[in-house]
C-alpha cells in the first residue's frame, strides 16, 4: 500500500498516491487535461507544454505530465494563465503544421480554447519545414510538414516499447527534425514497421498508407467506422487488436494503450498482417 | 532464452523482456545462431544444434558441484534428485563444452548466475522442441528449475512460448489424443463418465493418434478419412514429399480452411471456413494461459462460414439434429460445467476484465499468474515434482563427409510458418529465403553471396540462393520455410521424430551444398 500525498486541486482537496503525477491526479479527480507529448504507455519528455497547470509558489507554470505531487501542494487547472498559456501553445504549433489530421482530442482541445493560429500569420509564409510527403514503401507514410516534434515517435521506436531506435532528432534550431541514420530512406534503415511510432503520433505526421491514401481520394469517413477488439492470431502472446473497420473492410488497426499485454504496441505482422483477411 | 527468437518470433513478449532487462535483469541466450534476440542478451552461449541436453546436465552438476541447489525445495518438493545428481556426475565443465561447443566458463557463469538469482526464468521456443528428443529437452531444463527452486513462484518459472494465438486453448480444450477439454485423461473412466452425461453421447474409451501417428497409420492403410481443419500439412509436415504421398493415399480428405491451401487442393471436399481472430466470436488463450475474447469485426467473405455452423450441419447431416445451433457463449457456459479450472470464467468476466488466467476455479477466483506454487505448501500439494533422468542424443539425421553441414529452419519477423497468412501484406522487410552460410563454409565451396545452390539432404534437393552471414558458425546454416511455392524447404527437411510427442525435427537436418553447373546468381530472390 502506497504513501497518500495530500493536496489541493482546483480548491478541493485530493489525496493520491505519493509518486504520483500531477496529472495523474487530475485524471484521478476527473479533470480533463490536455496532452501532445505525452502518453500513458510512454516516459514523459516535457516538450509541448500543453498540460501545463500553476502550482502555488511556483514562478512558472508546470508540465502537470511529469512533476510529481507533494504534500500539501496547492494546484490550479484551469486559471486565466493556465488557458491563455495552453491557447498559445496549440496556436503556435498550428502556425507552423497543418493540423487538420491530429487525432479528434488535439482538435477538441484546441476548439475548447479557442485557439486561432491564424493570428500568428499566414501558414504558408510561417511554415518552417516545408517538405514533401515520404512515401518510400507501402505501408507508411511520413509527412514531417505536419510534425511537431514532440518525439512520441522517437520514445516508442526506442526505450519505451520496441528498442529499434531506427529514428532520432537530428538538426538544430529551425533544422531539428526526425531522421533515420544519415536520412536514409525507410526500408534501408533500422525500420521493422511495427508502426509503433504511428500510433503514438498525434498530429498524422505519421500514418498508416492505407489511410492516407483513404483520407486523400476522399473515402476516409471516421463517422462510418467501427472499432471491434480482438485477439491477434500470428502467435501465442495474445495482443489485443483493435479493428477499424468502415464499409465492411479493415481500414486500421490499432492496440489498446491500458492493455497488460500489449501496452497499446504491436509488431509488423500484428499491426499489417490483416490483409489476408480481404485477401 | 534457450532456443527461442523471441525478438523476431515473439516481438511484444520481448518488449516486456526488455523492461526487465531496463530494470537491472540479467539475459542470457543460448541459441546456436547469434540471433536477433541474443544482441539484446548480457550473453550468448552457441551452442552446437541439438546439445542441449548436454548444455543442461553441465548446468546442473555445476550447480550440484558448487553446492547452490536449493536443498529445502528439493527435500520437500522433489523427488529423484539422489538418483539425478548421479546420473548428471559425468558432465563436467569440460565434457560438456566439448559436446556443446562453449567455453567452461561461459557455462559456469550461466549455472551460477541462474542458481544464487533470486528470481530467474527458462523460456523457450521450438529451438527446444523441434527435435527427436524435443520432450527430454524440456525436461531437462525442469531440472533446473527444481535444482534451484525457480518455479512455482511469482517472477520465476518455466515458461514456453507459444507459437499460435490458440496453440495453448486448443490443448486446454482437449484437441489432444490423449486428453478431454482441461487436461482430463481420455483413458479415465470417471473424467470419461462426467463428459458422457453432458454431452449425452459415449466417448470411445482409448486414446487416439497424434499427428505423426496418424500418418504411420495412413501408411498402413489403418486411417482412411481425414477431416483437416486450419492446417496444411502438405507445406508443413517435414519431408513434405512423404506427407504427400500419404494424404493423397486417403479414400477421403475433407479440409476446412480460410484459403484455398496446397492440403486443400489435394481434397475430395473443401469447406471455406470464416477467419478465426476477424470473423469470428469465441475465445483464444494465450501462453501466458490468458483465455481473452476473440470477436467478429467483418463478415466472412463469399461461401465461408461459421466454423462452427459447418460442424453442427455435418453432425446433421450425418444423422445427428441434437446439436441444435448453439452460439459460442452457450458452447463456454457447456464448458465451464466440464473443464474446473475454467469454472469461474464466466463469459461476462472475460468480457469486463479482458481476460483471466486458468487455473479459474470459481466466479469470485481472480485466475492464476503462476502454476505450481502448491509445491511450496509444507507439506507440499500433491505429486512430488520428479527428476528427469534424460538421455543427450544427438540429432538423428547424422553429418557424414557426404552430407557434412547442419541446417536448422528458422522465422523471420515478418512472415508466418508457411505463409498463407503473411504473402498478402507488402513487407519492406521481407528477403525472401535463402540459404545462410557461415563465411569460411562460403570460402571452401567457393561459392558467393547471391549465388544459386543445390541444397541436398537424404530426402531430395532443391535450389536455393546463399546469403554469407558473418558471425555464423562454421558447418552451420539456416533458412526460414515461409515461401514453400517457391522453395520448398520441407522437401529436405528431417524426417525424424520425438516418439513422445509425435514433434518433427525441423531443427536439425544433415546436407550438402554444390554450386550448380552453370554458377548462376540469382536474379530476383523467391
């Protein structure tokens, strides 16, 4: 049994347990919090600054993914600061990628505070990686003009899931980007498409081919598809398949992120092997 | 990891290797190849094929040598272990490296790592059981678990992993020859009796043949009708061209599959049958003996159907109505009434906690993370857990001057057994097959990367193209089997088989390498 930490949230008080994130407390208390870079089955690297929170008697705001509560600790969430810091941080990242294929909560989130990356400029004036799409095989698509380095991708690829560490940052400044070795192309690199990366990337910089091929002849329609759990079949390790499915055919698949055996990651042949079933 | 890729074989197991291994745990991999699992390893031990016995009794005299055993455990858990320890005296550390090939030390390392660990587990793959003496490998790795105390507990343990999402359920529910739905004897006429009343019909009373049997008993003309459901032995079966012979031998072969496969096209009625894990509602169990739901996501395509609506329509037709048209949670809660350890797994639990563990006796049973643990209770819980006194028995397919290099079939991360699944997705990784050599055998046939060979063995030859492959072991050399249409391994494959379990030695066979007359290379690879 762990050590309970008493703080306060919002004005009420909350105990939880002592390790325990300040964001892990707010999703214990039920308040909604944004994340970019985050997520549950990866370490936290504070970048995108979008879950950031005040703390009494701290002179910044904080990344609530990975500051730890402590006792006594005094947590607001939704202050005028907060917002307005969050609003920023959604408006500047919009300035500079299309974000109009991030996952449905990264645009509900920036509608909730009524972000306006247009007031930055316009995009196409601002835009700092100005690139074309990477198609270099058939089963992903790497479009880094929609990337905002917030090295999901990177985390998955290594420590955090599949230890293949085929991508990095590279670059500095306005040049840092996500690279394979030398820029290689994709299948020439260290790559085993597990596309591990793709499922943790929330702006579709990174997507499954046969999405974006979809979702650029128009036929993608997210409203017409059903997702269905179930159990990969290519060996006795039991994944957990979560099936898209849309006009009766396997459009994606994905694996559920609280799942014990899978922690949401899959390898090439759970991930792209279905294609025997419309085979 | 003791003969297992679990890398490339067993890719998320291995992500949760790996934490351990973050998290300060030690790996050793003992496989004759330098694998993609064994670069993760803190050591390699590459061991000759087929030693691993040898490699396993080193290990436990050592451990018995330098005084590690855990003598509670075995006093109070065991039994045999006087008898063992006698029987394992000859293999020193020196015999053992020279029937193993590794170093002394390595091998001293390994037994004293693995018996002063507080917690450590032996997994293993087919590098363990696709051999003659694939039931004696396992074990003989057990005894090192009961030397030591390494099972029974939480973080330590046996652990095989399994090569099919139902490998391990299709056991559970008695498609054994040996054995009704959850592990109860055929041959025990109270088990038989309990089955008999549910299913209001009589159970014949003997065991039946495994696969290896059924086809010596083709071979007699003893086995006639084949009913073949998800398998393709006429890829699958090592010296495929025998297994073909047989099956077409059969006055009747029907075959019920997702795809119109190489058995299928050999029979006299084919029922296409819907996709378990996509089109299909019911359970899977895992190795971890998870039994997780499996569900219908798309309808089956054109005439598939249910598997199981195939079944009860031919119990019909063959005269049986009783069957009626159950659905598979009245086929579970049926289930439940025979099979205890699934007793407590009600279809609305496996439902809400996304799957549970068997032993499952009762609905307010959380499922078992570890088997065994009765054999801490003092006194221990049931049997005394034995010692194996088992035999090193090299490979049967011999290395002669005629046939002298070892070759072993191995997977490939992104392909399936005989590939009937994994040939419709666009791999970016995918090679196709070719024979891998070690440099210095490369360097004496005088053949080079790229080239087309003559691959024989004592049941045929067949071409394929070399891969010169640094690291690898002289006199060895290996190849997956994903592609039979275009290199049909199994036409030389060993056809040597474990008598206790009816297992093909897929992992040893004996050949020889020529370079073709022509010295062509390959253009594109199969």
């Amino acid at each position: 049994m762990s050590t309970m930490v008493e703080i306060t949230l919002d004005g009420e008080s909350a105990r939880v347990p002592e390790g325990s994130t300040i964001l892990d407390a707010c999703r214990r208390k039920g308040i909604d919090t944004p994340t970019l870079c985050w997520a549950e089955n990866l370490t936290p690297v504070n970048v995108c600054r979008v879950c950031v929170v005040e703390v009494e008697g701290s002179r910044v705001l904080v990344p609530s993914c990975s500051r730890n509560v402590e006792e006594g600790m005094v947590v607001a969430t939704d202050t005028e600061r907060v917002r307005t810091s969050r609003r920023m941080v959604y408006e500047l990242l919009a300035s500079s990628v299309e974000m109009d294929r991030a996952t449905p909560e990264v645009l509900a989130w920036m509608d909730h505070y009524g972000a306006r990356p247009d007031r930055m400029g316009d995009r196409s004036e601002i835009v700092t990686q100005a690139q074309p799409v990477k198609v270099q095989d058939d089963l992903y698509v790497r479009d880094y003009e929609r990337c905002i380095l917030c090295y999901k991708c990177v985390e998955a690829c290594g420590d955090d899931a599949q230890h293949t560490y085929a991508i990095a940052t590279a670059g500095r400044g306005f040049d840092a980007h996500i690279s394979t070795e030398h820029d290689v192309s994709l299948p020439d690199s260290a790559c085993v498409y597990c596309g591990n990366c793709i499922g943790v990337c929330p702006t579709g910089a990174l997507m499954f081919k046969t999405e974006h091929d979809m979702r650029d002849a128009g036929t993608w329609d997210e409203s017409k598809q059903s997702v269905t759990t179930t159990v990969c079949s290519f060996c006795g390790v039991g994944c957990n398949l979560e099936l898209h499915v849309q006009d009766e055919r396997i459009v994606k698949v994905t694996s559920p992120a609280d799942h014990s055996v899978t922690n949401g990651h899959l390898c090439i042949k759970g991930r792209f092997g279905w294609q025997h079933a419309h085979a | 990891m003791w003969g297992s890729n679990a890398r490339n074989a067993h890719p998320i197991f291995f992500h949760h290797a790996l934490r351990g291994v973050a998290n300060g745990a030690l790996m050793w991999t003992i496989d004759p190849r330098r694998t993609d699992t064994a670069k993760f390893a803190d050591h390699w031990l590459g061991l000759n094929v087929g030693s691993d016995i040898a490699l396993a009794h080193g290990i436990a005299r050592e451990i018995i040598a330098a005084g590690l055993t855990d003598e509670e455990f075995i006093e109070n858990a065991t039994s045999g272990f006087d008898e063992f320890a006698a029987f394992v005296e000859p293999w020193t550390l020196k015999h053992t490296s020279e029937v193993t090939g590794i170093p002394s030390g390595a091998i001293r390392d390994l037994s004293h790592a693995y018996a002063t660990a507080d917690k450590a587990q032996i997994c293993w793959t087919l590098g363990i059981t696709e051999h003659h003496t694939g039931v004696d490998n396992v074990q003989s790795l057990c005894n090192l678990a009961l030397l030591t105390g390494h099972v029974g507990r939480w973080g330590s343990g046996l652990v095989p992993l399994r090569g099919q999402n139902n490998v391990q359920g299709g056991g559970d529910m008695g498609a054994l020859p040996n054995k009704l739905t959850g592990f109860q004897d055929v041959e025990d006429d109270e088990a038989r009796a309990k089955f008999e009343a549910v299913w209001g019909c009589p159970i014949p009373p003997t065991n039946g043949w495994n696969l290896t049997e059924m086809f010596e008993a083709m071979e007699r003309d003893e086995l006639k009708a084949v009913y073949c459901i998800g398998e393709n032995p006429v890829d699958s079966e090592a010296d495929a061209k025998h297994a073909r012979a047989m099956i077409e031998r059969l006055d009747i072969l029907v075959v019920q599959d997702v795809f119109m496969t190489r058995t299928a096209e050999v029979a006299d009625v084919v029922f296409p049958a819907a996709l378990g894990w996509a089109e299909s509602d019911g359970t899977v169990t895992n190795s971890e003996r998870r039994v997780q739901r499996m569900r219908a996501a798309v309808p089956p395509p054109g005439q598939a159907r249910q598997e199981l609506e195939i079944i009860n329509d031919l119990a019909a037709a063959m005269g049986d109505e009783g069957w009626g048209a159950p659905t598979p949670e009245d086929l579970w809660e049926e289930l439940r009434k025979v099979s205890p350890m699934h007793g407590g797994m009600s279809w609305e639990r496996l439902e809400a906690e996304g799957g549970i563990q068997w032993p499952c006796p009762s609905e307010d049973h959380p499922g078992s993370p570890f088997l065994h643990g009765r054999l801490w209770e003092r006194p221990a819980g049931g049997r005394r857990a034995p010692f194996s006194c088992v035999e090193n028995r090299p490979p049967l397919d011999e290395l002669t001057d005629e046939f002298p290099l070892r070759l072993t079939t191995v997977r490939a991360l992104d392909s399936y057994n005989t590939g009937v699944q994994t040939e419709h997705f666009a791999s970016p990784i995918r090679t196709g097959e070719a024979l891998s050599i070690s440099v210095a055998d490369a360097e004496a046939l005088g053949v080079v990367d790229g080239e087309r060979v003559a691959v024989s063995s004592r049941r045929g030859t067949i071409e394929m193209t070399v891969e010169v492959e640094e690291y690898l072991a002289v006199g060895l050399c290996h190849t997956t089997f994903h592609f039979p249409e275009t290199t049909d391994i199994n036409q030389i494959t060993s056809d040597a088989v474990d008598p206790k379990a009816g297992t093909a030695e897929f992992k040893a066979a004996a050949v020889r390498v020529e370079r073709l007359a022509d010295g062509k290379l390959a253009g594109d690879r199969a």
